[in-house]
C-alpha cells in the first residue's frame, strides 16, 4: 500500500483568505444576523472620535436641505437667464416657468441660509474663548441648506463644527465645510438621533420638512416627557414659516398639550436672539464672555 503523502500546511495568508475572521468578514457582518454588530459599531465609533477630539457639547442645527446658499441661487438665477432667452419652443418655455417658481422661492428664504451661517458663527467665536473641553461646538446633519449653513458659519468663525450624515438615494452628502475630522456617516437613522441630542446643549430648528419636524417634535417630547432631564433650549427660527406651518396655541386650546408645553420652545427672528437665549441657558461659567461680533 502506497504510503498517504502528507498534505502541506497552509500559511497565515492562506488562511486568512479562505476562513477569514469573523470581524473581516463583510459578507456576514452586512448580513440580517449581524445587525447588533453595526448597531454597535455606530455607538463606539463616534463615541472615540468625539473623546478624542473633547467634543462634549454641542448645539445642533436643523433644517431644509434645498435652502440654497447665496452662490447657489445666483447660478440658479444665471442658468435660468440662459436658458430664458435660448427659449424657442412653447413646451421650454411653460418649463421655465417651473424653474423660475423655483427661483422665487429659493430666493424668499435664502435669508434663512444666511441666518443659520451666523448663528452658527456667533456661538463659535464665542465658544473659541474657552477650552476645547467646555466648547460648544456647532453640529448639523452634515448635508446641504441649512446643515451647510450651520458647518460653514463655523469654519469661517475659525471653530471646528460636527457633521452626523445619513446614507439616503438622494439630497445628502457631506459637504464641504464639515471639520474632516468630525464627519460622521451613518446607516442607522436611530444611531445618529442618539448622537444629536446625547451631547446637545442647545437645538435651533430653522424651517424645514419631514426630516426637520421629526427631530423637533421628538425632541419636544423626550423633553415634555422628561426622559431628558437637562436644559436644552428650543429655538425655532424664523416666526413667518413656524407661525404659519403650525398652530402650537391651538393644540393647548384643544387639551392636547399643556399650557406650560407652550415654554418648551422659543421663536427668534434674530441670530443674536438665538444666541443670548444659548448662553443665558448655560451655568454662569459661560457667561464671562461675548463674540467680538457681538
């Protein structure tokens, strides 16, 4: 009988490659079985990032992503020029009348990019004044509109701000003035709520859509319920759209909130305004100083 040749030992690599460990296996981990291990890795991975860099506070800014900023709706308007006189047929035509609906509303409320952009300037400039540890730091959902807004009055102000993003087919994507550092992607919609309000010292709410009335009203009842404890000031700015959209003293008239639930939130027209209410909220420690700009 023919002596069995002894089967040559694989190497590490080899081995790696046909059963790799658990960990570096993404065929499991994106698998249904795994969903606690991204769950999780979406609660550690922000919470090392954030120590790391000493980001315990944070004010978080909400609103629409198609507010444009003023370069935008000037290429906007530019594009619709072009195309206005270029124009022969009376289908082009009746389509412009879209884009130029459009442009008007875009136009109407850019007012709130540029509001955002300083909010978010004053309390970094101010918040500069203090170690990087007692910082309030300006987080947004990281894409375009307000989020923008919010990231880019702060690097102006020459501050690092927090960008928490969501993966969806379309609207967002990181913009550009988001600290590299501090850019976040998430999957798990639940997981990036956590991180918004689990540092969050301050909510300013400019005028958005679903998105921006699910953070607002689920933060208003985690309040109104008192699951969270802190003081968290609620501003929503801009009285025109949140006077119109929602009817707040109604809902007390009809018994379906409190009259106190009324106190929850505060409406601003001014970046200022938004910013006092900030700071008046804070423990007297920060009080000690104002933004040059102030």
């Amino acid at each position: 009988m023919k002596p069995q040749k002894t089967p040559r030992a694989e190497t590490y690599l080899e081995v790696q490659e046909r059963a790799p460990k658990a960990y570096k296996d993404l065929d499991f981990i994106n698998r249904r079985s795994a969903r606690t291990m991204r769950i999780l890795a979406e609660y550690l991975q922000p919470q090392e990032i954030l120590q790391k860099h000493k980001i315990h506070h944070t004010a978080i800014f909400f609103g629409s992503a198609r507010i444009l900023s003023p370069e935008r709706l000037e290429r906007r308007k530019t594009d619709y020029e072009q195309r206005r006189a270029a124009a022969r047929t009376a289908a082009e035509k009746a389509a412009l009348k879209t884009v130029k609906k459009e442009i008007d509303v875009a136009e109407r409320y850019s007012k709130y990019y540029q509001a955002a952009s300083e909010a978010a300037a004053l309390i970094t400039e101010w918040s500069l004044a203090f170690k990087p540890g007692k910082r309030i730091y300006v987080c947004s959902g990281g894409g375009p509109g307000i989020m923008e807004a919010a990231n880019r009055g702060a690097h102006e102000a020459g501050g690092r701000s927090v960008g928490l993003n969501i993966s969806l087919p379309f609207e967002q994507a990181p913009n550009g003035y988001i600290s590299p550092e501090l850019n976040f992607e998430f999957h798990y919609f639940f997981m990036r709520k956590y991180w918004f309000l689990y540092l969050a010292k301050a909510m300013l709410v400019f005028p958005g859509g679903f998105g921006t009335m699910d953070e607002l009203f689920e933060l208003l009842t985690l309040v109104q319920t008192g699951k969270i404890v802190k003081k968290i000031p609620i501003i929503l700015y801009g009285s025109e759209f949140w006077n119109k959209v929602f009817n707040f003293k109604a809902l007390a008239d009809f018994g379906m909130i409190s009259r106190s639930d009324l106190d929850l939130f505060r409406i601003v027209d001014d970046p200022r305004e938004a910013f006092d209410i900030i700071v008046e909220s804070l423990p007297d420690e920060y009080h000690s100083h104002k933004p040059s700009r102030y």
